[in-house]
C-alpha cells in the first residue's frame, strides 16, 4: 500500500511537472508568436506614426500661420499717392513753389545732348539778360517751332534756321562761357521746358522780338514777357 501511495505521488509530480513544462513551452511559443507578429507590424506602426506626425506638424504650421499673420506673405494694396519710381523727379520737380525753385533743384552735372545744347544755347544768347520766365518764354518758342509743322523738326534745326536767330553767325554760335551763371541758368530753364515741368506765361508763341523795335507783324499777340514781345 506504501509503495502504490508513493507511485502515486510520483505520478502526480510528474505529471506536474510536464504540465508546468508544457504551459512554459507553450508560454514561450505564445511570447515568440507575438514578438513574431510584432516585428512584421512594427514598420507599419511606425510609419503611421510619422505620418500622423507630419500631418500634426502641417497643422501646426498651418494653425500658427493664421494665427501669426507675420509669418505669411501678404500683399499690401498700394496707398492713393502711390507715385511710380520713374514719376518721382517729375512729381517733385512741378511741386516747386517757384520757379526760381525749380531752376535751382537741376541737376547741371548731367550732360547736355546735341539738341539740349542748342535749345539751353538759344536761352542764353536771345534771354540771358533777362528773367527766368523772360528765359523760359524763348526755350518755349523754340520746342513749340520743333513741334510746328512750319519749322524744322528738332531744336538745332529750329536754331540754325536761316535768318531765323541773329546770334547765329556762319552756322554756328559764338563761343559760350559755360562758367557763368547764365549758362547754368540756361541750361536749367532747357531742361525745365524740355520737360514741360513749368508752364510759360507765353505758351504756344511761335516768334519773340525785342521791345525796342516794330517789325509790323500781322500776328497775334500772345504775351510780353520783359523786354520780349511773344506772338503766334
């Protein structure tokens, strides 16, 4: 009786013992299915992951945008007095409060032209004793026979005309002393006129003379402007 009570309990053990060693074989097989299962789902998982974080971090750039309006590019509407970059020597030029203002904002360290030299050569040798607008008055007659169709069409053609402007001898004209005032003037007054930057109180006139003589001509009177009557 003994002995069958101690094959009994061996037995039993044993079968124990083969439980807990299937139950850790079976454990073991579970943990290595899992970790296997793991592995092949892991690179999905972590892609998703970056994924949802790309997505996250857009919307985050997205939201802080609208919420810093700095950090976006806006587009500012142009105000009312926008002036254009190449308007603004005009705009300040004809915003002179005179025109002894006007002569004195030119720029005479830029170079003059063939035809910028004759029309500032006709102010100086016809007006230069007179007053900026007398000085004005003459450069206008000048442009305004270059754009006639009864005279010729550029500034030099107007001044070497024949019989046209007595300072005019063999073609040419005398030597000018660029040195003085006067020429400084007169070239400032051509540049004026040239860009119809202030308007002559003899606009439109198409021939002067002096005071001093009565030449009889049967032409309207325009304006006198110092010792110049202007017609057209």
């Amino acid at each position: 009786m003994s002995r069958i009570l101690k094959f009994a309990s061996a037995v039993a053990i044993t079968a124990s013992t083969i439980s807990v060693l299937m139950t850790e074989d079976v454990g073991l097989a579970y943990d290595q299915i899992v970790d296997s299962v793991q592995e092949q789902q892991a690179p999905e998982t972590e892609a998703t992951v970056d994924d949802n974080a790309d997505i996250m971090a857009q919307q985050s750039r997205t939201e802080d945008n609208e919420a810093d309006p700095a950090s976006t590019e806006i587009v500012q509407p142009l105000p009312e007095d926008y002036v254009p970059a190449d308007q603004i020597t005009e705009a300040v030029l004809t915003d002179a409060a005179s025109l002894g203002e006007l002569v004195a904002m030119q720029d005479l360290n830029a170079p003059l032209n063939e035809q910028m030299r004759c029309l500032a050569g006709a102010v100086y040798f016809e007006s230069k004793g007179e007053s900026l607008e007398g000085q004005l008055a003459v450069a206008r007659v000048v442009m305004a026979r270059a754009a006639s169709s009864r005279f010729p069409n550029s500034y030099c053609g107007v001044v070497y005309q024949r019989k046209q402007f007595s300072f005019v001898r063999g073609g040419s004209m005398p030597r000018i002393r660029t040195g003085s005032d006067a020429w400084a003037n007169a070239r400032a007054i051509a540049m004026i006129a040239d860009s119809n930057a202030w308007e002559s109180g003899a606009e439109g006139a198409l021939f002067f003379h002096a005071r001093y003589v009565n030449p009889r001509w049967r032409l309207r009177r325009v304006a006198q402007i110092d010792n110049h009557i202007f017609y057209r």
